[in-house]
C-alpha cells in the first residue's frame, strides 16, 4: 500500500477519489482477506501501471479501477443465494456506475470499464483496452485475496493430492 501512495503521479490523477467521504466508507465493507477500499486500491493502481506501460489511458484505468466496486451493500449481509449471486456478478457494477456519477464525473470509457469488469460472469463485454485492463486485473487480485483467505485449505488440499499421487506410484 506504501508503494501506492508514495507513487506522486498516480496520487496526482486518484487523490480527491481516496478523500472523497463516500468513497472512504468503503474501507467499513469486507471484501475478500481485507476491504472494499483496498482492494479498489489494489485493482486501481495496477491497472494504472499496466496501462502506463502498454501507453494506454492511465489516468481513466486508475480513476474507473477504484470506483469499480464503488458500491455500498456487503455481499456478506445478504440473506438468500439467488439474489447474492446476482448482485455479486450484475446488479454492483451498474450500482457502481451509478454511485461513481452520483459522487464523481466520470467518461464514457471510465463507465464502461466500471460497468463491465465483471465479464465473463456478466455479459457486457468491455469495449476499450483499458476495460479489458482494469477487468483482467481485478480478477487476478480477486483470486489471489481469496486464495489467501483460504489458504490453509488450498494447503491440505495440496497436500492430500500430492499423499494420494505417492500412495498411487507404490
């Protein structure tokens, strides 16, 4: 997180997002192994970097990358499987885009990269390079915080497959 802040150019482009005192609720929302916030972060600065790099639009992936999950309902608290699968794959990036132009004024590319970053779970498929970016980057983050949540059954796992492959060259 240092790394993140420290990085003037990127603070330049998402500072009056990260101040923003809606936006900062979202630290109070638990997604994965930490928050919403920081996982929007996350998602937010490595899509700058990767965009940066392939001379993309930077500032867009930043700004859309943080107000992907610009929403304020915890997936947690929600009662009944249909209705948190839905708004876990669908209804949060619409409500995203929605609170992201309620709060901020954001492109036609940002709404896209917002609405879209849960594609292939939901079937808007991104239209710009730096959605696909901000897409792509969110997912690898996802994993990698929920495989750390988990990572002690991933070890047994493991471990248990790695037991019965022995077992099976006996």
């Amino acid at each position: 997180m240092q790394k993140m802040i420290e990085d003037k150019d990127y603070m330049n482009i998402v500072k009056y997002i990260l101040e923003d005192k809606q936006f900062k609720k979202m630290s109070n929302i638990s997604h994965h192994c930490s928050n919403r916030y920081e996982h929007s972060l996350k998602v937010s600065y490595y899509s700058y970097k990767l965009a940066k790099l392939l001379r993309l639009n930077s500032e867009e992936a930043a700004r859309a990358g943080l107000l992907h999950d610009f929403y304020f309902e915890s997936i947690v608290d929600l009662k009944g499987g249909a209705k948190k699968i839905k708004l876990f794959t669908t209804e949060h990036p619409k409500q995203a885009v929605e609170n992201a132009k309620e709060y901020f004024t954001i492109s036609e590319k940002e709404e896209d990269i917002i609405v879209s970053h849960m594609f292939p779970f939901d079937f808007r498929l991104p239209k710009y390079m730096e959605s696909w970016i901000v897409n792509l980057t969110d997912t690898v983050i996802s994993i990698f915080e929920f495989s750390r949540k988990f990572s002690y059954k991933f070890s047994y796992i493991t471990n248990l497959y790695i037991i019965l492959i022995l077992n099976s060259l006996k």
